[in-house]
C-alpha cells in the first residue's frame, strides 16, 4: 500500500506510513472478531439500524421545546460534554441547516463535514432548498440539536445530532413513511472534506468501510496553534458501515457533480448498475456510502451514522473501545441528561421567543467552551471557543473571558467554582494572578522583570458566583486568595503609592484593550515596539482604578458574608478612599465625563498628547459605585447621546464623533469603536445601580439586537459587534458572549 503526505519530512513520512501499516493490519486481524469490535480506527462513519430505538426522541420538560426555524436566532455549534472531552484532539461542529444552497450538515474546524443526501423514488433531494418542509430544530443543548422535516412529501424525519465526545459524532435519522403508498428511499451518506486532499487508502470489504487519511494544518487566521502542542495534523479517516452498502464510491469535484453523476448513471441509456464508482484508492474530496430501503405505509426506520477522529499515531483500540460504547448510545437518556443539566435555570417569562433563544445560546456557547482536569489543573477549565479553534483561544483561562461564569453559574454553580479555583490553585506565593492559568500552569509573560496580569475581575466573578451558589466553603477560599491577589496589585500596581493604579509594563495585552486604542496606543496603526506603543504603564489609569474599587467593594461584601466585620469596614473604607481619588483627579468638569491622567503630574496630558478621548471605560465609575447621583446623571447625559455612545447595536468602546472611531469590524481585538458586549454589559450594571432602570432596559434591548440579527444571519456569536451595520469578520463564538444570559436574568429580574 502506497500511501502519500503533504510534506517534505521523510524521515516523519516513513514513520506515520508504518503506523498506517500496523493500524492496518490490526484492523484487517479483526475481521474474525465480533462485529462491535471491528468499529473503529479513527475517522470512523458507522451506519447502523435500530429497529428497538425507532421510536421518536421527546423532550420532557416543555420550556426548553423550541420551533427556531432558519431566520430565528439559534446559536448552532456544538461539542462534547465536558467529561468526554480531551483538549488535543477536540471536535466541535456547527449545524448548517438554514442555507438552501447547502444539504443539512455539521461543519467541523479542519476536518470537513458530514451530511446526507436522500434519493426518493429516484427523486435527488441534495439541498435544504429542494425540501417540501425545511429543517425545524424542536431542541438545542450545549453538545446535541433535535430536528425535524421532510425532504419530500410523504416522508417525516426527525434528525438528531449528538457529539458524544472529542473524537465521536452522531447522527441519527428516524425516518417514517406517512404516505399512503410504499416508499423507496435511497441515503448517501457523505464525509466530504471540502477540497480534493482525502486520501483513499483501502475499501474493507468485510467492514464496509473507506480507510482515508487527510491532514490538517496549525495555522490559523487570528492566532495559530501552539506549535509544539499535540493538536493533531496528519488524521487517519475511516469511513464504514455494519451491513453491506449497496454501493459507495470517492469523488473529486463538487456535489453538483456527485448530482450529476446520480442521475446521469440512473437515467443513461448505457448504465449497467444504479450504483457509485467503488473507487478504492487516490486522493478525492468526498467518500459516500449508498443505502437503500423501501418504508409501507406508516412504517419508520432509524438510521445512525458516527464519526470519530484521532491522530495517527494514537493507539486504535482506546477509539475502538469509545466507537463501540458510543454506538450502543441511548439518544433518550442522553437527551434527558441535557434537561436535567437546565433545571436551574431561571425560567424567565420572555417577551419574544427570539429572546428566549439568545438565553439557551448563550447558556450552550459557555457550557459547549468548558473541559475537564488536565495536566496541570486539578479543575475544569474554558477555552474560548472549540470551533474554530485557535491557538490564542486556546491558551487558557483569562480573567476578563471568566466573566462568562456570572452567567455559567446559574447552569453549573459547581463548574462554575471549579473554574475559578483554576486560579486560586496556580495563584504565585506573593499573591499574584497571571494573565493565563490553565492545564499548562501560570503563564504571566514577564516584560522588564514585572510578571504581566489580567484585568483584575477576580472577586467580582468569585461574589457574583456566591450568590447563587452560596457555597461557603467556596466563598472563604475566594476571600482568601482576592485578599493576597488585592494586596499584589496594591504593590504591582501602584508603584508610585499615590492611591490610583496603572498598568503594567506588559500593559498592552494587560489592560484588554489590544488594538486601535485612542489613549493607550500612541500611533493609529500601532506601529512602534510594544515599549514604545502603549503608555499604560504611564498613566495612573480610569479603567484599573475602577476595577479595583469594585474588587474592593466586592471583598467588603465576601467579609460581611463571612462575618469578618472590621475587615468589611477596612474594604469599604479603602473603596472609597480609592473613589475620592478617582473623583478628584480623573473628573473633567468641562466634559462631565471621567479620564485616565498622567502619572507624574496627573493633569489631562502625556507629553504633548491629549488623553481626553472619550472611551466606554468612562463610565465604569457608575459600575463601580464611585461616584454620586449627581456626577451619574451627567455621565447618562453623555451616554444617551447619539453622536457619541447611543449607537443601533449598543455602547462602541470609543465616541463615534472621534477622529479614531470606526464602526467596521473587520478583524479582532479592536477598541477604537466596536461593541464589546461584556464592556456594555458593566454599563448596564452601572445603570442600574443609580437607578437609571429605562436607560438600563433600552441599552439592553440594543445589546439583544445585536446578538438576534448576527444568530438570525449566520447563527454564531462573535468577539464583537459593530454599533451600526451587521458586517462582521472578527473570531465567532466567543465564550464571554455567555453574559447575554446574565443579561437577560438581570433584565427581567432574578
């Protein structure tokens, strides 16, 4: 057996091919065992029947039955429960079912997509399109999407599609003739890698089953992955059924060809057979099986189809043994499991059903982000997105993406915690917190000897999760490492002990606000060196000291719940002697509106340079409770003002009358006008601790249809949202997107 890769290592090259070989042989020794043991060997497509399954799956609990047809706001990636997940080696899929130039599929990152094509009566049904009732999801949870349709009339289908765990994905079609006449119904099952690069090693015939093997790149648009970590880039694919096919075939070119090629061969006057084209070697696009059955009157069949993946070098018999629990999977409990994870969950009383969808989404965008222990970390731990996948998303835990657990705790109050203690188990014996923590330890990015942090949220995110919890013994731990945590900014972040803070020398990642940043960054186009760039380290800065003032505020209320009274008092006490500081020197009269100063002087300039830009962080003050009824009032005049902050989709991060402001998204990381929705959500916050409950309650509306126009488009959440138009190219499905369910508890009271 030949067998070609895409790269010059030769050396590597002979190594994977005697793997291949042995994995091979190994699948070829298995033929005289049981049938459940010859599924397997990494990227497996198993077709089954199970006729004691047939029935229809339900959902028992009627508030999580939903109609979200393809213009509703559905949030539509899925991926592995928790405790089947690994980090490397991890597929999650988006569900396509709303494009009618497309057949309904699941899209994973690198790894192509699977789908089925139906031929009824010789009728060819490849496209949503073509479908006399599209797709209907009647149900959507964090790693399974419930379905119905009928591609054509006569023929119901209930679709439901479950990533059971990193490597295994499951489709499975319950499909009832509702004619009164017999029905033949013909399926292709189809993995189709999207470019002609899968590699045909060998057809089983005693397994009926395609052995392929494709490969997949580390490089990414917004950050590529961490080189030296084991993400798997040569895959070997397998592709099988558990009874005989009637054909199958691999093909190049696109699915308008592979229609023509089914209906060329039925209706050429030289066919011989209605079959494909057995291809059993080279390099194609696509694989597909051909099924055929004929369903009487009232008749049902279920039909499942999986799909796992595994790097090459991995030992087959660990995917065998998950291929054959997988395939013996009880959809219905498996399903009820998913209910029984939403029982929690306030049951809000929505105005809109689109409303209620935002609220599971986000639920599902934070929950499908989360993975259990590893290497490092004794606890569950997020990335910030599972597909796509890239390499700076999946770097670990930072403190602002753990904003997402306000919302996560009220689903999983127990993850929630165990996310949190990730820091406190990695926290530095001086106190510090690193800007990553993670399965691969702290990672603080030193830079002129300073270890670098993160936007400080920590006791926020620990008194927030409390309160629903109320979890004790959580609580004490929290108080005790944001106490140490406090006490490591205080001497990190004050250096100069006037009483306000300022950035670290690493500000530029530090302070969140990466690019295009009107006060930080000192050229439009952020063309300097890092040290040269960003001056945050030289500002005695609006946004930290607010930070701390409500971590200050936030420790008071931890002692108070404690019973630690005087310490209570210490933390208000230094609370607000932080807010007269931030008061008397960041309040600019003249605007109404609160700045960052410099540090030496503390006047409104660095060097020549104006630094009263007007930027959302102004009105973090509100959120922190800093300031006075008086001064709030003010700064909702400015926020409520058009031409500045009182934008279509939300609060931009900078003043839309400013020279630097742009409403385009048009990459990632920007400041200079885009919505971040975990910014705009401390400006409710904000709102409506001062009572301004109307404004609170139209700025959220404003954040709501941000997220229901993009889920109604293109069905994912986003890093960020522009404040005027719907055009967005920046990483999808964004874990801190989560605090839309917040949101919403909040909106409509707890």
């Amino acid at each position: 057996m030949k067998i070609k890769f895409n790269r010059n290592d030769q050396k590597e090259s002979r190594k994977v091919h005697e793997s291949i070989n042995r994995i091979w042989q190994f699948f070829a020794h298995l033929t005289n065992t049981s049938r459940t043991l010859q599924l397997g060997l990494a990227f497996v497509f198993i077709i089954f029947t199970i006729t004691s399954f047939s029935q229809k799956l339900t959902v028992s609990d009627s508030w999580l039955q939903i109609r979200a047809s393809a213009n509703n706001p559905l949030y539509t990636t899925y991926a592995a429960s928790m405790d089947r997940s690994r980090l490397y080696g991890d597929k999650a899929y988006k569900m396509n079912y709303y494009a009618d130039c497309d057949p309904l599929h699941y899209w994973t990152d690198q790894g192509g997509s699977i789908f089925n094509i139906w031929m009824i009566n010789k009728l060819v049904i490849d496209k949503v399109g073509k479908y006399v009732q599209k797709p209907v999801v009647t149900a959507s949870f964090p790693d399974m999407a419930l379905l119905e349709y009928e591609p054509l009339e006569g023929i119901n289908v209930q679709e439901c599609f479950f990533v059971y765990s990193s490597k295994v994905a499951i489709n499975r079609l319950s499909i009832t003739n509702i004619s009164g006449k017999p029905q033949l119904v013909e399926l292709f099952p189809v993995l189709d890698l999207g470019k002609d690069s899968l590699e045909i090693i060998g057809f089983d015939k005693q397994n009926y089953g395609y052995l392929t093997q494709h490969f997949e790149t580390k490089k990414r648009l917004i950050s590529n992955l961490y080189k030296n970590a084991p993400y798997p880039t040569h895959c070997l694919d397998f592709f099988c059924g558990s009874e005989q096919p009637y054909s199958y075939g691999g093909f190049s070119g696109n699915l308008d060809d592979f229609y023509n090629y089914i209906k060329t061969d039925f209706y050429s006057e030289n066919r011989s057979q209605d079959s494909l084209n057995f291809a059993d070697s080279g390099l194609v696009r696509f694989v597909s099986l051909h099924y055929q059955f004929e369903l009487q009157p009232g008749e049902s069949k279920t039909i499942s189809y999986l799909r796992g993946l595994q790097d090459q070098s991995e030992d087959p018999v660990n995917l065998i043994q998950e291929i054959n629990t997988a395939a013996e999977a009880n959809f219905q409990q498996f399903l009820n499991e998913n209910v029984a994870l939403f029982k929690s969950v306030p049951r809000i009383d929505f105005k809109t059903e689109d409303e209620k969808l935002v609220y599971l989404g986000a639920f599902n965008l934070v929950r499908g982000c989360m993975l259990p222990p590893a290497d490092k970390t004794a606890h569950n731990f997020y990335v910030f997105s599972r597909n796509p996948l890239w390499g700076w998303g999946h770097g670990h835990q930072v403190l602002h993406e753990s904003l997402s657990m306000l919302a996560y705790v009220y689903l999983d109050p127990q993850s929630a915690m165990e996310s949190q203690r990730v820091y406190m188990e990695q926290q530095g014996e001086d106190g510090l917190i690193a800007y990553r923590h993670g399965p691969g330890g702290m990672q603080d990015y030193p830079h002129k000897d300073e270890s670098t942090t993160s936007a400080p949220f920590f006791s926020w995110i620990n008194w927030e999760i409390y309160q629903t919890s109320k979890d004790e013994q959580f609580l004490q731990e929290a108080y005790t490492s944001g106490v140490k945590y406090m006490n490591w900014l205080t001497k990190h972040r004050d250096t100069d002990q006037d009483g306000t803070f300022e950035w670290g020398p690493y500000g530029i990642i530090e302070n969140v606000r990466d690019w295009y940043n009107a006060v930080f960054q000192v050229s439009a186009e952020r063309y300097l060196d890092v040290d040269k760039e960003d001056i945050s380290d030289e500002l005695e800065c609006l946004d930290l000291t607010a930070m701390v003032i409500n971590e200050m505020r936030c420790l008071a209320s931890m002692a108070n719940a404690l019973g630690k009274e005087k310490e209570s008092k210490s933390w208000t006490k230094k609370a607000d002697q932080t807010s007269n500081l931030l008061n008397e020197l960041m309040w600019e009269q003249n605007d109404h509106f609160f700045y960052s100063v410099d540090k030496k002087d503390h006047s409104f300039y660095f060097m020549d340079r104006d630094l009263r830009r007007q930027e959302i962080i102004g009105f973090l003050p509100m959120w922190a409770s800093a300031i006075d009824q008086e001064k709030a009032g003010l700064l909702v005049g400015t926020l409520t003002d058009t031409t500045k902050f009182w934008r279509k989709f939300g609060v931009p991060t900078l003043a839309a009358d400013d020279e630097w402001f742009s409403p385009y998204v048009d990459y990632c990381c920007k400041w200079n006008g885009p919505v971040w929705l975990l910014w705009d959500y401390m400006v409710y916050d904000g709102l409506k601790k001062y009572g301004f409950d109307k404004e609170a309650s139209e700025l959220a509306d404003k954040m709501i249809l941000a997220v229901k126009t993009q889920l109604s488009k293109n069905h994912n959440y986003w890093e960020s949202y522009s404040p005027d138009n719907t055009v967005l190219d920046c990483p999808p499905n964004y874990i801190w997107d989560a605090i839309m369910a917040k949101l919403l508890i909040d909106e409509y009271g707890r």
